[in-house]
C-alpha cells in the first residue's frame, strides 16, 4: 500500500530522557498541531529529529527510545550537537528565520553554517531515500528543509514530492540579499508542488525564481529542466472540532473545573465590568510582544477610563532560548511588564498577568474561553494558528479578534479588527472598539468567521495539497509522453 512520508525538522513528539525513564509527549508549535490529524489518519511514516542528540542519546536506551518512535509512526533522523548548533540554532533559526520575516539587522550569512544546513539536509534525505518504497508521496516541511526537494528528487525522480512553507516567503528585494540564493530556490524546486499560507507568498517566490534563475514561469508554472514545478497557495487551517468540542466540554457545568479557571473565574467575578484581553505566543520577536506591551501602555493612557476594567492575559511560551535574539527579547518583555504593571497597578489590580510557560492544552481552553478579546499582532507571521483557535472556541459566538494585518490569517479574516502592528493609535482605537462592540456585532463577524474555519479546517487543508499534488504528477505524465 502507498504511504506518505511527512517530513519536518522536529518529530511530532518529544522524548525526555530523567534518571533512565523515558518521557514521550506530544510538541507544541504551530506543525506538530497542524498535522496530527493527517499524520494519525493516513498510511503515513513521519520522519525528523527526536530532540535528543546522538551524544546524549545512551546506546543501552537507544532501542527503547526507537521503539517508542516507531510506536508513534514515526523515524528518527540522528543529530549531533554540532548539527544543532550550526544547522538549527544557526542557519535556521538565525539566518532563515529572520530573513524571512523581514528582520534583516537579525539575519548572519556563515558560510560554515550553511555547510551545515546542506549536510543536515542530506541526512534528512538518507533516511527518506531509505523510507521511500514505489508509489509513495513524499510532504516535505519548512525552512530547514528547503534542499531537501532536490536531493530526493536527484535520486528518486519517480517519487512525487509536494513542499510546504509555514513562514513567509520575503519580497526578491529581501531575497536577493541572500548569499545562496540559487541553491535555495533549486533545493525547492526538486518538488513538484510548492504550497504557501497565502497567494503574497507565492507570487514573492515567483519573482524570485524569475529574477534569479531566469525561469520561465507561465501563471503558477514554473518549467525546470524537462519538469513542470506547480506553486499554489494553502491556506492552514486548524483542527476546528477539536477546539470547539473542547470548548463545549468547558462549558458544560458538569466539567471539573481546572485550578487556573477557578482563579480566571474569581477575578471575572470581582466587578461585572472587568474584561480579559488575551494574547498566546512563542517568545519570538516576529510576534511582536514589545510593541503590543507599549502599546496597551499607551492605551490605558489614552483611555484612563478601562484602569481596573481590563487586564491583559499574556502567555508567551519559551522558544529557542539559546539564540542570543530570544534571549534579549525575554529580558525586554520581562521589564516592560514590571514597567507597566509598576506604573499602573493597584491594591485591587495588575493590569498584565504574565506567564512565561507551555500550558496543557486543557488550560489554553480555559484562557481561549474566558477571554473578551484575543490580541494577536505580530509583526510578521506565516499564518497564526492561535487566531484562529481562539474563534474555534467561542461557542457562544461572542467575543472579539483583534488581528494584525502582518500575519498570514488576517487574508481569511477580514471581521476581526484588522490593525497594524506598528501603530500605536491603531491598537488603542481598536481596543475601544472591541471593548464597546455591541454583542449582535460580536455575534455577526464571529459566525462569517467560524463558518469559514470549519469550512477549511486542517483536514481539508491537506485533502488540497494531495488533490493539486496529484493533478501536479498528471501534467508531468503529459508533458513527458508529449
Ligand atoms: C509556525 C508559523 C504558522 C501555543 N502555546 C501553547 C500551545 N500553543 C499552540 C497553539 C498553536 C501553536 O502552538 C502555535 O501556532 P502559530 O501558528 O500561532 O505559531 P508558530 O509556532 O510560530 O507556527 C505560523 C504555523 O507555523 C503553521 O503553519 O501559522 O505562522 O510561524 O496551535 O495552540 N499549545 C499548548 N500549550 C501552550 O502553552 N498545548
């Protein structure tokens, strides 16, 4: 029988070696939830790293570890410490990532980190060349595996692959800054079907690959050597039953309370006027954390009249805290909140409640819920899941999104409150907006968006990819035989 080898950085899980056990739960970040349900439905193999690198992995407890991953569908590609430093601390997250989302003064081009990334990459493709059997399809994923299109195609060119990009793909002024621009762009072409979040995206990479390979590109198809490459866009959806069952389990007063909702509850209930703003991401500067820090400063400035009405529910999960970037961005976001929370609470009330951890999934359900408005405002971002999880779970069809203009999700989201993230007029007037929003309103922009979610969940995501993947594999058997 056919299968699909997913493929990514990071497996879906994560294995915790403490004192000889092994601890294996499930990862959070924005692929890992995206894919769960297509990885579990199909056929499917899931290849990338463990997060354990070779060296701490112990021979005695290595076949335990591969058992638990084979259990999950899954197969490891080894790392090295090396490999890490270099190819993902590195290239990946400090060379791609900041390029892509625009940060340029964060961006490093080392040559010895991007020999890194094309050795990992070619260790990725060992273990897919080793997976792949005859008829299979191959859905590569992300930034750090942008060569590895190429490298199964050269050895495997009956294989069909399909990439998928969760990040931006930047404007050819900001790509052509970029020392290996050639290799990158050939790396991708090696699929026969590149998808983005939105049709921006596409059309930046289109005029990349017209600008420096000097390809011909007619509409979305690009002719490479004797290959038609199709590029599309995909916009991701969520797993839009899990969260709204989720939250009508939440709802339903038989449900157990968990400790943080009771606190969530004792606080709603101290004044029947008091609003829960909320605001969920990784720690990452592309998400745009000190500005919207400031900016709710200057909102309860500029609104006196919301002090001891509103608070600000701030979770921020730690994210690559070893590259010197994240590090300072912690220490920012650390002393704005003292700042801000020095400057205006009182006996009664801390305008921001800052937690600065990963929560179970339960407890997201709880802070989704409870919470009046969700402020979400990058400053770049591919998608944003998280806005839409937050619609996914207002069962009531109150509430309201207050979405930046930077991200992805804000193409597909036009009844939120759509800001720029760069203006600090724009989020305090869309603050009062949502704060007075009659409910009707609430209720008529949350309904347009939930149908649309629902609509396009991520199953059906996927259905689209392989759907356009495959009529992809017909055109080539066309051009082929012509
Ligand atoms: C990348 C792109 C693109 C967050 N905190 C907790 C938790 N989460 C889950 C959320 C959501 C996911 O993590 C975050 O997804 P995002 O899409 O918001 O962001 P990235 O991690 O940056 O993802 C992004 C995405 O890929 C998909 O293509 O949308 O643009 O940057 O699902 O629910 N989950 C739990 N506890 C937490 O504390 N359980």
């Amino acid at each position: 029988m056919n299968k699909t080898i997913i493929v990514s950085n990071r497996l879906p899980l994560q294995i915790a070696i403490e004192e000889d056990k092994l601890n294996v739960t499930p990862s959070v970040g924005g692929l890992a939830t995206g894919m769960k349900s297509v990885h579990a439905d199909g056929n499917g193999v899931w290849v990338g790293w463990s997060g354990i690198t070779d060296e701490d992995l112990d021979e005695d407890l290595k076949p335990k570890v591969n058992e638990k991953i084979e259990n999950a569908k899954c197969k490891a590609v080894g790392l090295t410490e090396a490999d890490v430093e270099d190819f993902y601390l590195g290239f990946s997250n400090r060379t791609l990532w900041p390029l892509f989302h625009y940060f340029l003064e964060y961006t490093k081009f080392e040559t010895e980190q991007w020999d890194a990334y094309k050795r990992v990459n070619e260790k990725f493709a060992e273990v897919v060349l080793d997976t792949i059997e005859e008829g299979d399809t191959v859905w590569v994923h992300d930034y750090q595996l942008l060569l590895l299109p190429q490298l199964i195609k050269d050895k495997r060119p009956d294989v069909t692959i399909g990439f998928f990009l969760h990040i931006p793909f930047p404007s050819y002024e900001i790509f052509r800054t970029f020392p290996w621009r050639q290799e990158l762009l050939t790396g991708m072409l090696g699929a026969d079907l590149i998808g983005f979040h939105t049709y921006d995206y596409e059309r930046h990479f289109l005029s990349s690959v017209k600008r420096i390979l000097r390809l011909d590109v007619n509409f979305n198809e690009i002719t490479y050597h004797d290959r038609i490459v199709k590029v599309d866009s995909f916009p991701m959806g969520i797993d839009y039953g899990k969260f709204s069952n989720a939250a009508l389990v939440h709802d339903n007063p038989d449900t157990k309370k968990s400790e943080l909702q009771k606190r969530l509850d004792t606080h709603l209930n101290e004044g029947d006027d008091q609003k829960f703003i909320l605001s969920i991401d990784r720690l990452d500067y592309t998400k745009g954390i000190p500005n919207r820090l400031r900016a709710f400063e200057h909102f309860l400035n500029t609104y006196p009249q919301y002090k001891e009405k509103v608070r600000l529910v701030m979770l921020a999960v730690p994210s690559r805290s070893n590259v010197p970037q994240y590090q300072k961005l912690k220490r920012e976001t650390d002393e704005l909140v003292g700042r801000i929370n020095g400057e205006f609470s009182t006996v009664s009330w801390t305008p921001i409640w800052y937690f600065y951890r990963s929560l179970p999934f339960e407890n997201l359900i709880d802070l989704y819920t409870s919470s009046d408005i969700a402020l979400i405002t990058p400053v770049r971002d591919g998608m944003n899941l998280v806005a839409k999880e937050y619609v996914a779970t207002r069962t009531k069809q109150d509430g309201v999104l207050i979405l930046s203009e930077m991200a992805g999700a804000a193409k597909e989201m036009n009844e939120a409150i759509l800001i720029n993230p760069n203006s600090l007029e724009d989020f305090a007037t869309a603050l009062d907006k949502a704060l007075t929003m009659p409910l009707e309103e609430q209720q008529s922009r949350m309904k347009i968006l939930q149908k649309r979610l629902k609509r396009y969940d991520v199953e059906k995501w996927a259905e689209e990819f392989f759907k356009t993947l495959e009529a992809t594999n017909q055109i080539q058997e066309v051009a082929v035989s012509k």
